[in-house]
C-alpha cells in the first residue's frame, strides 16, 4: 500500500475515532442523542474493520476499545497518588448542624455555603488522564491501594476515553477525577432477570450488581453490562484552577465527564436541610439508588484550611437517608390465593421499622425463590423496602442461624377452598384449580372493580370480602345486583355509602371494550394487551371470534395471551357469565379507533404523541432529558436526536440553541417544558 493510501486510511480512522467519542458524548454524558443507534454502529464497524487491518491505528483511547480486551487471570493493584478518604457520617438534623458548627468555629466565620450532592450507592473509582488519555483506572480498594481496572472502565460509555479540550488552553496535563459507578436500578432488574433465566447466581442490590460488573476479569463482560459513572471530584489535578467546589465540576463537565443532575451548589445550611427533604422525596423517582446527601463546603480556599483528619475530610459529610434495608426474623410464612389460583407464599415478619415503616410481611414470590435464596421459617433475614413497592426478602442471614429454623414446604391443597394444587409445567407457580375458590373469586372482583376496569368507586376489598364470604357474590354478574339494602346491611356500611355504590355501579354499567377486558382478569392480559385486542379487534365479537393465530400474530401479544384468552372465551361458564351481565345492564362500547376524541373515561385518551417524531433540546427542569424521552416513548413518540423536515414536535428546554432555530426555519411544532409536562400528564 502506498503511504498516500495509508495516509487517507489514517484520516478516516482519525475522523471516525473523534465523531464516535462526540457522538458517544452527546448519547452517554449529555443525555442528547445526536444520530441514531444504526448509523453510529455502521461507524464504529467501519472503524473496527480499519484498526483490524492496520492495528497501529487502534489508540488507547480509540471508541473501539469500549468492547473489552483480553481477560486477565488476576488483577494488579496500584497505589492511589493521595488517598481516596471517606466521609463521616450524619443521621439527623443536628449532626448537620454540629458539623456546620465545627466548621464556623474552624474557619471563624458563620458565612459559609455549601454544595450538596447526591450520595449515589455504587462503587468509587478513580480515572487518571495524561496529557488528555485515560491511561489509569483504580478502584477506591482500603483507600490507598487499589485494584487497576482500566480495560473495564473503557468500556463504561460515560467514561470519557479522551478529555474534551477546554474552548482556551490546553487539557491538563495530569489529572485524577473520582466518582461513583453505578448501575440504574431499572437495568439492575433485566440483569438479574437474564441472570435467572441463566441460572446465574442473582445480584443482591444495584451496588452489588455495579461492583460485580466492574470486578470482572473479562472486561468484554464488563462491556456487556449497563455501567454508568458519575464524577464528583479529583485527586491530582494539575494544571485545573477553581476557587470552588461547584466551579471545579463545572470545569470537569466542560472536559467531558458526567455531573449529576441533582446537584445544587451555593446553599446555606438551613437551605441544606431543606435540600435534604426534597431528595428523601425524589430519591424515590431517581433511576439509581441513593443512599444520602453528600454536604461539602464549597470554597477551596476553606476546604484547604480545614483540611483532613485520618480517614476523612473536616470539609465535607454524608447525611445518610434512614436505611431501607433491616434484618428481622420470619415467624410464619403463610400462603395467599391470587385472582388467577396463584399461591404466594409470603413472610409474616416481626414487625419491624424501616426507613420510618413499620413492616410486618414481605413477598417470597414463589417456591423457586425460597429455595433458590433458602430461606427459613425462624431465619433472621434481610428485609428491603422501596417506594411503595411490597416489601422484599433479600436473603436469610446464615451466620443467625441456630439450627431450630424449618423448611418451608408448599401446600398440596388450597389453604382456602382446600382442593388440590398444581403445579403447571414450565411455570414457578403452584395454583389452587378450582374456580370456584373463594379466595380467587375475591381476587377476581376486586381486579374486576379496580380503576382501569369498571371503576366502581366505593367498592373497597373490606367490602368486596365480606360479599362473598356472605354468599351475595358468586360472580361479576351479581355485582350488577346489587342494592342498597343489601349493600348497607354490611360491616361499616351507612346508608350513604350504600346509595354511593349502588350510584358507582349503575355508572359503571356502560364500559368501555378495552376496560371490560382488562376486568375480565385473563391470565396474561393486563391493560397494554387489552388495548392490543382492542385496536386489532374493535369490538367484543370480534375479540371472542378470533382464532389463536390471529391474537398471536399482533404485535406486541405473545402466544401465552393468545392461548388464554381463546381458552377463556371458548369456557361456556364464562359465556353464560357475558350473557348474564349484560341482561343485568351491562352495556360494552365498541373500541373507537384511537383518533382525538375518545369518549370520556375510556382510560385510553389518546396522547397528542402516539406516532409523533419527537426532538428533546436544551435543558429541563422538572425531568431528566432521558425520563422525558422514557415517557413520550411510552405514549408513542419515536424520540430522535435531530430536527428535520420529519419532525413532528420539538421540545425546547432551557437554553435552546441551534434546533430550536432550525426547527422554526422548518415549522416544526415547538413545545416548552410547562406545555411537555402538561401533555404527558393527559396522555
Ligand atoms: S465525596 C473525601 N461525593 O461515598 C470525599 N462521595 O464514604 C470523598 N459517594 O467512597 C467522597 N456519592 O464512594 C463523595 N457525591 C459523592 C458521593 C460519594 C457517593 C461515596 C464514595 C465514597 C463514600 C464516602
């Protein structure tokens, strides 16, 4: 080859290494995709294809190398050039205000603001760069030493393998940042989903699943799994002046890493406090674990004054959140019959408060996980809550163990109507197969009168409960019976509250096609595959007529829904069922093709972004730019990542710059935040 072709080569590379790390900038660390996901593959394939064939080509900091290298036997360490402390820790309002108080005295004066971050629960690192290359990646280790794990953190997107040099100047020479690897909690979930479906060993948290991803000694392992790192400061940074905390990150983010979010800056400590509170709310929104607020004195001239003690800075402090994660001991476990004849066996705990709640149960899903994790009756275990979600059994506590504790086995007859369970093939779950069980039969009601089915207000469990064990409910088809004597002679029952039901159901009587299938409780058949059916079918004949194949052949249906409902509707009772409601009354509206006028309380409203392009730019406030693109995604939006003759919508944020010109130019429908939040909230 002449050097003339091997110099075009060289350009090529050159050019397509530095649009894929700009590209891979604007994705991972802007939150701002800027092409789609098939042209930067075809570009990093073409790149794979040139440094294959001229190897010298593929740099250290080449975007090639975020696929993983060669698998190490073990890891060496190196030594951290300072030590990476850690922080003391604060558990209420007045150990803020005692440490605010030992700083003013330290610094003799009261006029001191701070920064407050986030205190994410991952893994910290440290990423050294010389002269602008990644060229070293430590874990924290015992704070001084650490494990070198370079290979693995080139391959986490948000980790810049070559800094941005600053608009002026030069990249620093030397630089050390640290920061926190995390996984979200949404891909922690996939994760051990894949993992299951492996028969792989399940990561117990987000954090432990972030630091068994990034301990691999196969980065193109590591590469597989969805890391991320936020930076949120530096050990040796030559050459990188600031006069503050928040300036520093500021500077930091100007060379390419990624900042939180959520970080404020510029607070007095009663604005800290406050802060505080606002992220014990949000915390329960983020899409990564949190597990406190991180308090630190903003001015580096202070902090340099203060300075450290052993193993800690005097300049800063975690404020941590009341833990969500307690031990107690299971006394019982007891098993619940579900809608579909499902057992779940759950943990009756002693009561124990986490994070201010007192819980007394706990979800063990099925058999398959109570082996899968061991657990015990009489085990002490470990007890997760999180948002208003059941709480969870996280594992049984081995070293507590004294001996007495039994294993758990599984009911061969419905603890309820007492027949005999089974256990279905292929399936954890072990089911009660009468259908006439009380326990379903309940379950089924409730599901039946819930919000996106009938939605008959007023028909609470208590109530739904006391009407079967009663002998008035046998089926959905009495519910449409019912009167107010009958209803007000029950437990807590008023003659208003009678009259307020029966006024619900009467309501309720005209419904919707895709809210009566979803009440119907099909296995397989929540609200999305109900609106599937609808929009295929249109109306309830339809839907009762269709074969197996056409069900299974829409898009977004699986074969399980398919076969349960063919089987459903093929059920005589379940026709006779039909039949009866709707001699009580019962009126089900054909499926108005979804257009912009959907009746009232369809539940289906269409949203003004279903089969819209939409383009997100400049920044929002009340959302992330990805919680946006999630959401409008979720109404039907195809979200790109730039303004052309095709977009339909573009939602202009904070300090929009060159799209939202561009989109005008074009006539493209342009949307602030306020007028975002507002649509998706109808959608
Ligand atoms: S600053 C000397 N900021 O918390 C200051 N740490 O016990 C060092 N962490 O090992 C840490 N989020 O893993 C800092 N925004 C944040 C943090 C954070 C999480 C972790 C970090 C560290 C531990 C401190």
């Amino acid at each position: 080859m002449t050097d003339q072709n091997f110099n075009d080569i060289k350009q090529e590379a050159l050019l397509l290494q530095e649009q894929l790390a700009e590209h891979n900038h604007s994705y991972h660390v802007l939150d701002d995709p800027v092409i789609s996901d098939g042209e930067y593959d075809r570009m990093m394939k073409r790149l794979i294809e040139i440094e294959k064939l001229h190897p010298a080509l593929s740099t250290p900091d080449s975007p090639t190398r975020r696929v993983g290298a060669t698998p190490l036997t073990s890891f060496d360490t190196a030594d951290h050039s300072t030590p990476m402390q850690s922080l003391d820790n604060a558990f209420n309002d007045q150990d803020i205000i005692d440490f605010h108080n030992r700083v003013a005295k330290l610094l003799e004066t009261d006029e001191i603001r701070y920064t407050v971050e986030p205190k994410l629960d991952g893994l910290a690192v440290e990423l050294r760069y010389e002269q602008g290359i990644l060229t070293l990646a430590l874990t924290r280790g015992d704070g001084t030493t650490g494990e070198v794990i370079t290979d693995n953190a080139r391959t986490i997107n948000s980790v810049p393998l070559k800094l941005t040099p600053p608009p002026q100047g030069k990249n620093p020479g030397f630089l050390e940042v640290r920061g926190e690897v995390i996984i979200n909690s949404r891909d922690f979930e996939t994760l051990n989903k894949k993992r299951l479906e492996m028969d792989e060993p399940l990561f117990a948290n987000p954090r432990n699943a972030a630091a068994g991803s990034l301990r691999q000694l196969d980065s193109r392992v590591t590469a597989q799994r969805p890391l991320e790192i936020f930076i949120y400061g530096t050990g040796i940074a030559r050459g990188l002046e600031a006069n503050s905390h928040a300036g520093l990150l500021d500077t930091l983010k100007t060379l390419g890493f990624r900042i939180n979010p959520e970080i404020r800056t510029g607070l007095t400590v009663t604005e800290v406090l406050d802060r505080f509170k606002e992220l014990e709310v949000l915390r329960e929104n983020l899409p990564y674990e949190i597990d406190g607020m991180v308090i630190k004195v903003d001015d580096i001239a202070f902090q340099n004054t203060l300075g450290v003690k052993a193993k800690s800075p005097r300049w800063a402090i975690a404020y941590k959140f009341p833990a969500m994660e307690e031990t107690t001991v299971i006394t019982d476990i007891k098993v619940q019959v579900g809608r579909t004849g499902t057992l779940t066996p759950v943990a009756i705990l002693e009561p124990v408060s986490i994070g201010g709640v007192m819980v007394a149960r706990a979800s063990l899903h099925n058999m398959d996980e109570i082996q899968r994790k061991d657990i015990r009756i009489k085990d002490t275990v470990l007890v997760k809550r999180a948002g208003d979600v059941i709480p969870k059994v996280v594992k049984p506590v081995i070293a507590k163990r004294t001996g007495d504790e039994e294993v758990f086995v599984m009911p061969d007859h419905c603890p309820v109507c007492h027949s005999p369970v089974r256990r279905l093939e292929n399936e954890a779950a072990v089911k009660c197969i009468n259908a006439s069980c009380q326990a379903q039969l309940k379950q089924r009601i409730k599901h039946f009168v819930s919000k996106a089915g009938f939605d008959m207000d007023g028909l609470g469990a208590k109530l739904v409960d006391q009407l079967v064990d009663r002998d008035i409910l046998h089926s959905f088809a009495d519910l449409f019976t019912l009167d107010k004597v009958t209803l007000s002679a029950m437990d807590r029952m008023g003659d208003k509250s009678a009259a307020n039901v029966v006024r619900a159901i009467e309501k309720s009587k005209r419904v919707p096609l895709k809210r009566f299938l979803f009440a119907l409780g099909m296995d397989h058949t929540g609200d999305s595959a109900a609106l599937l059916l609808c929009e295929a079918f249109s109306t309830l004949g339809a839907v009762m007529a269709a074969k197996n194949e056409e069900i299974a052949a829409i898009d977004g249906i699986g074969p399980k829904t398919a076969a349960s409902v063919v089987m459903f509707f093929e059920n005589q009772e379940n026709l006779a069922m039909i039949e009866e409601m709707v001699n009580n009354g019962v009126v089900i509206e054909d499926h108005q093709a979804l257009g912009n006028n959907l009746g009232e309380g369809t539940g289906v409203q269409k949203s003004i972004f279903n089969g819209k392009t939409v383009v997100l730019t400049g920044s929002l406030v009340t959302m992330t730019r990805s919680e946006a693109k999630k959401r409008l995604q979720e109404q039907g939006a195809k979200v790109t990542g730039s303004v052309s003759a095709k977009t339909d919508i573009l939602v202009a944020g904070e300090s929009s710059g060159s799209k939202l010109t561009k989109a005008r130019s074009l006539g493209v429908t342009v949307m602030d935040e306020d007028e975002l939040t507002a649509q998706l909230n109808k959608g």
